[in-house]
C-alpha cells in the first residue's frame, strides 16, 4: 500500500482516464476525492473503490467549466481539513469544428475547463503539499500539445501544449521540495472521449496499434511523476509520434500532422 493515508483529488473521475486514475490510486491505498458533473456515476464509483479497497471516498460534483467551480471544492475540502496530496487534473474534452463554427461562449467554458481549472485547482492546493513537504501533481494533457497545431478542435491542442509547459515550470519551480508534476501526453486511448467530441466513426478507422487502454496510460504517468519526469509520453507508437516531432525539420512535421490529422479531426462539425 504504497499511498496509505494519502488523499488523491481526480478531477473528471466519472469516466475514461479519471476513473482509472481513481482505480488505480485507490487500489494503491490512497483516499479518493473524485469530481466531475455527472454526480450518480462518481458515487456509484466511490462505493466500488471502498469495497474493493478499503479507502475512504469524497464525493464532489461540479462543472469545472464554472468559474466558481475550484474555489468551491477547495472550500469544501478545507471547511472538513481534509488534505489533497495527489492532484489529478485530468478533466476535459475535444471540441469539434472549425475556430469560426464555434461561438466565443462555447470557446471560453472550453479555456476555463481546459486550462483555468487546471491552474486554478494546482494554485488552490499546491501550498498544503509545500508545507506538508509532499504533493503529486499530474495535468493530463495530450500527443497533441507536443505535435504542431492542425484544422479542427482549434483550441485542443494550444490547451495541450501549455499544461505541458505548466508542469515543466511547476516541476522546476518545486525542485528540492517533496512535490512532483508532470504533464501526461496521452495518444489515442480507449475511453469516452471520442463519443463525446463524435469523432467515434473516424478514429474507429484507424489502426488498433494507435490506440491503449487507460489502464497503462494511468500506470506509467503514476510511475513517471514518482520519478520526476515533468513530461510523459505513453506507449512505443506515441513515443515515436513525439520524437518524429521533435526530429524532423518544422515544415516536415507540420505537414504530416496536416495530412493525418483529417483522419481524425473534424473540421467542419
Ligand atoms: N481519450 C483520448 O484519446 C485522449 C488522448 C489524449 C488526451 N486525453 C485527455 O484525457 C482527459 C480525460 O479524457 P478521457 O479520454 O478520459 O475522456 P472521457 O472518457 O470523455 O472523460 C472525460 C471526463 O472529463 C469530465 N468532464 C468533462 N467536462 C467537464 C466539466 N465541464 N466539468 C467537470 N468535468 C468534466 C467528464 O465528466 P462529466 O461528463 O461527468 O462531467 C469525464 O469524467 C482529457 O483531458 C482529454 O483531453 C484523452
């Protein structure tokens, strides 16, 4: 029992990613604070994760999309003195379109998930981890942030790309103290994601070797915050996606990611 006495707050814990993150921290020993909108799937998951682990639960439901959203769980946990030790932003989803097919409403609740409530929710609890002289922080973020921008989803990757730099300052920033923080940059991985932005019957066609499940996602990003990594990238494929990236001159990547990324973006909803 690794984290026994710990207490992990995983933001989008109702599904995908988040829910395994919860499974695997819980399994692992740690409490679990899970937050997300759909309130009845976070308490069914609480009850699983206290049977099958013996760990205490915190359930909070709310819409990080909301401004207020942060300061209200923040509120909450500090009104019970409950600690957050291991924070998991991990929240989120793809917009599909075209920057002009989506009104300035729907672009802003977008920013403020994808990247107010993950700075917002790290500023509110950094400072207890930097006084108790341990904290893990992981932002999920995405291939796509390492890779260069592509038609479609417009704001996705710019989100992607600066939770990576985020959790290269933060990790530089808390170097010499107890805390961790790392930027997970998932590829195609099994979860609800692609249902949601309804790209489903895209990336269906793609091949399997693209895809992981959630389960080594979430392990190797535990591992990798354990060891320091500010930036991890999971699986061989998506390892060589961001090296081919980072090694092939500026025109050349821009290029194969324009012509991949139609089979997968929607740039017209
Ligand atoms: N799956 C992939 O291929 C992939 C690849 C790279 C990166 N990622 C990243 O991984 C993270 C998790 O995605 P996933 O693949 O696990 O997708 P998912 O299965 O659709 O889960 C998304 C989670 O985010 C929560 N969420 C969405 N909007 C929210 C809001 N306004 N307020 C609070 N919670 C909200 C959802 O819960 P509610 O609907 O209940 O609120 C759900 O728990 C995202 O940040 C995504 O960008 C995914």
């Amino acid at each position: 029992m690794e984290y026994n006495e710990k207490w992990a707050l995983i933001t989008g814990a109702s599904a995908g990613i988040g829910a395994t993150f919860a499974r695997s921290y819980a399994a692992k020993g740690a409490n679990i604070i899970l937050t997300a909108r759909r309130e009845d799937r976070l308490k069914a998951l609480a009850v699983e994760l206290e049977k099958a682990h013996g760990v205490k639960t915190r359930v909070i439901a709310a819409d990080l999309a909301n401004p207020a959203a942060p300061q209200m769980i923040f509120d909450a946990l500090q009104a019970e003195g409950t600690p957050v030790d291991i924070l998991v932003n991990n929240a989120g989803f793809g917009m599909p379109g075209s920057y002009t097919e989506n009104d300035w409403t729907a672009h802003r609740a977008f920013l403020e998930l994808m990247l107010v409530s993950y700075a917002q929710m790290t500023r509110h609890f950094l400072p207890g981890m930097l006084a108790r002289d341990y904290g893990r922080i992981i932002h999920v973020a995405s291939l796509a942030g390492l890779v260069p921008g592509a038609a479609g989803h417009t704001l996705y990757a710019p989100s992607k790309a600066f939770l990576i730099s985020f959790a290269q300052s933060l990790a530089a920033e808390c170097a010499g103290t107890g805390v961790r923080a790392s930027a997970l940059c998932p590829g195609f991985t099994y979860s609800e994601f692609h249902d949601v932005n309804a790209t489903r019957g895209l990336v269906s066609q793609l091949p399997k070797y693209m895809f992981m499940e959630a389960e080594p996602v979430v392990e190797g990003a535990i591992d990798a915050v354990e060891k320091g990594q500010a930036v991890y990238v999971p699986g061989r494929w998506n390892k060589f996606v961001a090296w081919l990236s980072r090694t092939l001159p500026r025109s050349l990547s821009e290029q194969m990611v324009k012509n991949q990324s139609k089979r997968f973006r929607k740039k017209h909803a």
